[in-house]
C-alpha cells in the first residue's frame, strides 16, 4: 500500500473496526480512488486485495486481471474469497475518446465481475459498485436527489446508466449497493480532470490557463470523505439500494479560480477556450446526501478551499 500520510477526516480513535478478519476485493486498486479506498479499509481492520491491469506489478495481494477477462477475474474471485467488494475499475474520464471501449469496460467489466462473484463458493456481504452523478445530465431540479430521473448527456453517464441497470439483473443473487458520486478530487488525480489542473498551474506559477465554460458549477467533495462513506456503505450493506455521494453544495469554476488565487496569492489569466466548452456540458450539479447520511450517519467533509490547499501544498 501507498506510504503517504492522509488526515483522518471525523475519524474517533475509539472508532470500532469493522473489518477485523474480513477481507475486501479493490477493482482497481492502484487507481486514483483505489489507492485511498485501500488505505481506509486497511485502518478498518481489513485485509486488502487488489486488482490492476495486466503488466503492472503484482504482489501476494495484487493481481493482475483484466475486466474484460472472465477467466482472470473468476480466479482471483476465487483465490481472494472477498467479504466485501468495491468495483472501482473503470473509465472514469468522460471526455475519453473511445466510446466502445467507455461502454465494454463499464458494463461488459462490471458484468464479469458480478458473474464471477456469484460463481464463487464464498458469497460477500456487499458488492459496491460506483456510478455517477452524471447519469442525472442536466437536471430541471437546483438539489438532486436518488428520485430524480437520469438523463445521461455523454457517452460517460450513458455507459454508467446501463451499468446500473444491468447490475439490476444481479441483485436476487448479490448484495449490490450502487453509489453515484458527485465530482471529487484530492492529491494524486490526474491532471486530465478540471480542479487537479487548475491547481497544479498554479502550482508551477503558471500566469495564464485555458479552460473551458467558467460558469458551470459542481458538487466537489474531498477523495477522503469519499471513501469513508464508501466504507460505511460496505458496513451497512443497504442491498438493492442507490445513494449519492457529495457534500451537498456546489461551487463554480470562476469561485474554485477565486479560491485558488488566494491560496497561491496571485491572479492568472483565465482563457476561455471554446475547444474546451462542450455542448452536452451539464451546467448546474448539485446533490442531496440526506438518503446517504440517514444510513450511514453524518460524514465530515472539508470544505473545499481546504482540499485545494491540501492539493495545492503536497
């Protein structure tokens, strides 16, 4: 597992640990949101396996296995025997230029799993599989929450959408749980998404940036907060259930570069460039963690000026 330190958000050291003698299965454990998953799971008490693509490095825990890889995926299944599973592997950006393969990883992937996991003999107690506040699109409501109906506006939220649907077909036989994350971010994403490159320009001292649209607005959360709640999520184990994952508020790009300006203490020059304003851009979203707290209790998030500067000092 990684070595960095993280700060334990709302974390009360007399915390029971859930975990203890259980074992968890990652989907993409080295990933972006599999590195942090894996270390808030590890402090649970758990032992933590993991999956990566075929040629990165493997360990006793870290196998290598391709989604779309049925064979693969029913042998570390099987090797693994996990209590709970959290189904990170997948393409994640939504501007990724090949479609059929955002649709073969998303839900043929995701499907071979399931299918794996119900042909082992040791059953977990819960299969998290996250999707995307995406699938909402462009939604005529200023909070959403799970009744809001989707309304995927890219092949993105699409893909995410027939996941959920096809992972429908799977819960007479497995506990699944569905989360739909709103947008969120921390040290070590990649500078493809939006807050991670805006931080690091100003990182480097960058005086001008080229962006796209300035007055979208987003429901940004802290990768920490994040995986906590995915790991409350695995304890309850709300089988059959949908919840958003967020932190309740939105921020504009034009406040993030406010925010960001004062951490840095200096203004950039803010290009907007019309290469990078996509006309299936969803303007507004913000999302309602009310049905996600009454299950799992209030989880702490830092407001978002604090994950920039986080980002912004690592």
């Amino acid at each position: 597992m990684a070595t960095e330190n993280i700060v334990r958000i709302g974390e009360r050291h007399d915390e029971p640990r859930e975990g203890e003698g259980r074992r968890a299965l990652i989907t993409g454990l080295r990933g972006f949101t599999g590195r942090y998953m894996a270390r808030e799971l590890a402090a649970a008490g758990y032992r933590v396996y993991g999956t990566v693509q075929p040629g990165a490095e493997t360990g006793p825990d870290v196998f290598a296995a391709d989604l779309l890889d049925r064979a693969a995926l029913a042998a570390v299944v099987m090797q693994t025997r996990p209590d709970v599973v959290v189904h990170l592997a997948a393409i994640a950006f939504v501007a990724h230029d090949n479609a059929e393969q955002m649709y073969r990883v998303n839900v043929a992937g995701t499907r071979n799993l399931l299918e794996a996991l119900t042909q082992g003999a040791h059953k977990p107690s819960c299969v998290l599989l996250p999707s995307s506040a995406n699938i909402y699109g462009n939604a005529a409501v200023p909070v959403i929450d799970e009744s809001v109906a989707p309304a995927p506006a890219n092949d993105y939220a699409v893909s995410k959408l027939a996941m959920e649907y096809m992972a429908r077909l799977w819960m007479a036989r497995l506990p699944i749980v569905i989360a739909r994350p709103f947008n969120y971010t921390g040290v070590g994403q990649h500078e493809l998404f939006l807050l991670p490159k805006i931080v690091s320009h100003f990182r480097k001292g960058a005086r001008r940036i080229e962006l796209g649209n300035l007055a979208i607005a987003r429901d940004f959360s802290d990768v920490r907060m994040v995986v906590k709640s995915y790991r409350r999520l695995l304890a309850a184990a709300p089988a059959g259930e949908v919840f958003n994952v967020c932190s309740g508020r939105s921020q504009s790009l034009q406040s993030v570069i406010d925010m960001m300006s004062d951490i840095a203490g200096y203004r950039i020059d803010v290009h907007v460039n019309p290469a990078f304003v996509r006309a299936s851009d969803v303007a507004t979203l913000t999302g309602s963690n009310a049905k996600l707290t009454g299950v799992i209790g209030p989880v702490a998030s830092p407001p978002l000026v604090d994950t920039l500067r986080w980002m912004y000092e690592a």
